[in-house]
C-alpha cells in the first residue's frame, strides 16, 4: 500500500511541474525586446486578435522601460483592453489598471481619461432602477472625481453627462421604495425617502411628481401645514403637470377645511 501511494505521489509530481502544465511564456525576438516602441508595437498589433499575447508585450514594456512614454501608454492599453472584452471580470481587473494608472501618472494628460473610464466600468454594469444600485452609486462618485480633479479636460463634460443618467437613475430607485411606502400608508418612511431624492437629486427629471407625493404623504399623516408648501410649490413651478390639478383639489379641501 505504501509503495502504491508514492508512485501516486510521484506521478502526481510529474504531472504539476511538466512544461504541459505550466503556462507557456512569450519568446521575444532579441531585437524586439530591446526597444519599447518594438514591444508596444507588436502589444498593438494583437490586441483584438489575441489580448492575452498583447498584454504580455505590454507588460514587458513596463518592465523594461518604466521610464519610457511607451511605459505609460502599454499602462493604458492594458486597461483598455480588459475594459473591452466586456465581461465581469475583465471590468474589475480594467478599473484596477486604471486607477494603477493615475496613482502612477496622475500628472499625465491622459490621467482624465482613466478616471472616466474608471467610472465606466461599473457604468457599464448598473441595473435598472427597482434592483440593486450599488454600481450606479460606485459610477457616480468616480464620475464626480473627474469633475473635481480635471475640470478643464475634456472627460469632464462626459462625466457630467454620466452624472446626471447616474443620478436620475438612483432618484427613480429612490421614487419607487418611497411610492411602495406611500401606497402601504407608511407616510413617515415615504416623506422621508422623498426629501432624500430633493436634496441629492435637484435635478430629477420628476420633482412634479415627488412635490405631490410629500404634500400627499404630510396631508394623510394630518399634518396639514407642512403638505401646503409642496402643493403650492407643485402648482406654481409646474402648471402644465398633471399632479399639479391633484395639487390644486388637495388645496381646496385643505381651505374647506379651514372654514369649517
């Protein structure tokens, strides 16, 4: 028994370090291996083809050349193309070698660049309102750091654009969990989810409709005075809105009331 279970061993041995188990690595042509314009070249020219092959040029530029301008742009191509196949994975290995990137070359010109494609990773992955939004929120604070930390380059008003899809899409989130609190009469949780998206979100695409919602939730929790200021500001900043006409016999009933 003891003889049977070394062979296994043995075997087993064998197998882990034989040169079929081991990943092949890239053979580099001497006069290739000597030049980073050589080496970005040839990562390049296999980025579609082949993206593993050319992150492994890519990667011996940096390795070679950490000084190089080539260093920085192989830094970049890498991210790129983890960021193109698209899939999971690659996105969070993309964001990795992103911020890799302006943490290495934060004075780089294409510094704004990688911080918006940061964003774009999780951009690429959110969820429609009513599911989880946690990449929508992660999308939006690295959307916020390209306006904040490169306001005069041109990923900016790209940023600013994704900030407000971003933003829309968690206030409409934020709309549906205080509707379901208001449909179930829970107006204190609804009044507060709704005073949530006025503060974080002044420019929703809604505000019609959430001014109703909170005049509507104070007016059935009787606390009549303070639906009066939303109902007003409904009516008076949005005439042509359908809630606002609901706004208006909300406040005729509350004067009725009030001669009564």
């Amino acid at each position: 028994m003891n003889t049977r279970l070394i062979t296994l061993g043995l075997i087993f041995f064998i197998l882990m370090i034989s040169p079929v188990c081991k990943k092949q690595k890239l053979v580099i042509d001497p006069e290739i291996a000597s030049s980073d314009e050589a080496l970005f070249k040839m990562g390049e020219q296999f980025i579609k083809k082949d993206p593993e092959k050319a992150r492994l040029y890519l990667r011996q530029v940096i390795d070679s050349f950490p000084k190089s301008f080539y260093a920085q742009r192989a830094k970049l191509a890498i991210a790129d193309s983890y960021f193109h196949q698209g899939d999971e994975g690659s996105m969070i290995l993309a964001a990795s070698e992103y911020r890799d990137f302006v943490r290495e070359f934060p004075l780089s010109p294409s510094a704004p660049y990688a911080q918006y494609q940061i964003g774009m990773t999780f951009f690429k992955k959110v969820l429609k309102p009513g599911r989880d939004q946690t990449k929508t929120e992660q999308a939006l604070l690295e959307f916020r750091q390209v306006v904040t930390k490169y306001p005069l380059s041109e990923e900016t008003e790209l940023a600013r654009e994704h900030i407000k899809i971003c933003e829309e899409r968690l206030a409409e989130h934020s709309q549906s969990i205080a509707e379901l609190y208001y449909k179930r009469r829970v107006y204190r949780a609804s009044i507060s989810r709704l005073k949530e998206i006025l503060s974080n979100y002044p420019t929703y695409s809604k505000l019609d409709e959430i001014f109703f919602l909170l005049g509507d939730s104070y007016y059935h929790s009787n606390q009549i005075e303070e639906s009066v200021p939303f109902f007003t500001k409904l009516i008076s900043d949005y005439p042509q809105s359908k809630f606002a006409k609901k706004a208006q016999e909300r406040m005729d009933e509350i004067e009725k009331k009030k001669d009564n």
